[in-house]
C-alpha cells in the first residue's frame, strides 16, 4: 500500500524559505504569486492493512513536528 | 569525588570532542563517551551533555532522527530523575524534538549560516546552569548554527516566561527567534538547550571565557 504523507507548515509558523522563493519567484516577473509556503512529502509503501492509526502515530512520533506542522495522509494506491 | 559526566555522540555529532574538553578543563575530570546506539548510560552519572553538529546529517529535521536513538530513552529517565542535562546546538534541537524541552528550532529568519559571537542575556541566574552569573549580565558566547530559529506558541510562550524558564536572551536577535530566547529551562530546572556554545568560551585563547561559568556552577550544584 502506498502512502503520501505532505508536512506543512502550520498557519502564522514563519518560512523563511517559502519567503525566499517568493522573492525569487518575483524577481522571475511572476507578479501574481501572493505566498509560498514550502512542505515535505514522504512516501510510505506499507504492507496492506497497516491501521490508520499506526500511520498517524507514524507522523505524530517523527515525520511531523506538531510544535511548528500539521501533516495529511492520503493513501495512493 | 570527581565529577562523572557523559558526553554522548550521535553520527554527525562534531562538536563532542570540545564538550568533552571543555568539561574536563573546568571539572577535572575527564567525561565518559556514550555512543547513540548504547542502550544505558553508565551508572552514577552526574551530568549529560548532548553537543552541537549535525546529527543524522540533519535528516528530516534538525535532531530529529537523534531524539529516537536508543540512548535517549536512558537521558530522559536520568532527565526526569533530576540528572543535570545541557543541549547545546544540535543538543537543544535533539532536546526539543525529544520533548524534554518546549518548542522548535527553525530554519534562521535570515536564511543564513551564523557563525559569530554574540552577546547575550542572562536572564535567569537560579539554575543549576546559570547560578554563577547575575541577573540582566551581558556575556557573549559564539553561535555557529542554521536552525537555531527558536519558535513556540505565544500560550507557551507565555508559560516559559511565566515561570522563569528563559536563561539567555539575544541582546541582538541573530536568527529570528522569538522573544529573543537563546536557552529554555525544563519546568524542573535541570534541563537546559542553548543554541550558542558555552563549550567554546572556557579558556583566553578562545576569545572568551564567559562560557565557564555555566559549566562551574553546574559542578558546584552537585557539590
């Protein structure tokens, strides 16, 4: 089974990348860019079955830090 | 009797070595060498240092890869028995992702390495860690980070305050951090996370030995 975790950060948790890009992205003439906001993605391929709540506590113990992200799990396939 | 303390070594730990230096110059004694993958510390321990570097080549987050090593579950039991635990750099960050401590070391605001020495501080000087300096002193200790953007809550932020828990400020915010917080005690007092490194402020020919202090009054606190 594969797994897509994406890893945000949360609302008001300054990016200073995301704010770097944004910068970058205007110096390229792109005007209409109102924010950026950089995540991360981890693919998981897990053995069939594996709960829901096994994948969340996955994120919670370590893919995510809840102190600054929020995480969404979509299963793929 | 001398002071037992360990120096614990993550892979990509590069600053153990001067803890251990730093530690033997100001105690005496010379710190044992824990290694991650050890399953306990050694017995009788007086003093756990986590340094600075790059543990796990800062895989996923800054110290967070480190926080699940085996010998972590042996510091926070020493940690909640009372053990003196000082994270220093990566150590904070591997503090905070442990959730030995609050918060969460981001990426510097400014985007870049910072590696200089700043003035700092002191603002609270109970500590086991901070008790031979005064309080509102200005001491300047070197920073050498990219991820030492300190960042929590304004309610936690509030309660940090609230109960004294800050122990160094930035007199200069180097990198974002909010409310200025350079170190953060735990709510018993015995665990301490800096992102500046005492370890490198013990002897003149470091520039500076403001750095001292923080290791003798931890000494002097298990005397």
């Amino acid at each position: 089974m594969k797994i897509r975790v994406l890893v945000s950060l949360k609302p008001g948790v300054l990016d200073p990348q995301g704010r770097a890009v944004h910068h970058a992205l205007e110096g390229l003439g792109f005007e209409s860019v109102e924010d950026v906001r950089i995540g991360r993605t981890v693919e998981l391929d897990v053995a069939d079955g594996t709960s829901d709540e096994a994948l969340d506590e996955m994120c919670r113990k370590l893919l995510a830090n809840t102190v600054i992200e929020n995480y969404r799990i979509e299963k793929v396939g | 009797m001398s002071f037992r303390a360990a120096v614990i070594t993550f892979p990509g730990s590069n600053c153990d070595r001067d803890m251990a230096v730093a530690i033997e110059q100001v105690s005496g004694s010379a710190p044992l060498r824990v290694w991650h993958g050890d399953a306990e510390l050694p017995d009788r321990i007086d003093f756990i240092a986590l340094p600075g570097g790059f543990s796990y080549g800062d895989y996923l987050r800054s110290g967070a890869m480190a926080a699940n090593s085996p010998i972590m579950r042996s510091v926070k039991a020493a940690a909640d028995r009372g053990v003196p635990v000082l994270g220093v750099c990566n150590g904070f960050q591997v503090l905070t992702e442990a959730g030995l401590l609050p918060g969460a070391l981001m990426r510097n605001a400014s985007q870049h390495f910072i590696c200089r020495t700043v003035p700092l501080k002191v603002e609270n000087a109970q500590s086991l860690f901070t008790s031979d300096y005064d309080v509102g002193e200005t001491i300047h200790i070197p920073v050498a980070h990219h991820d030492g953007n300190y960042f929590a809550d304004d309610e936690a932020l509030d309660r940090i305050e609230g109960e004294g828990r800050v122990a160094f400020r930035y007199a200069e915010n180097c990198n974002g951090s909010r409310r200025d917080i350079a170190g953060v005690l735990n709510a018993a007092g015995n665990v301490l996370g800096m992102m500046p490194h005492p370890e490198r402020a013990i002897e003149p020919a470091h520039g500076g030995t403001d750095g001292r202090k923080l290791f003798e009054a931890a000494i002097k606190a298990l005397a």
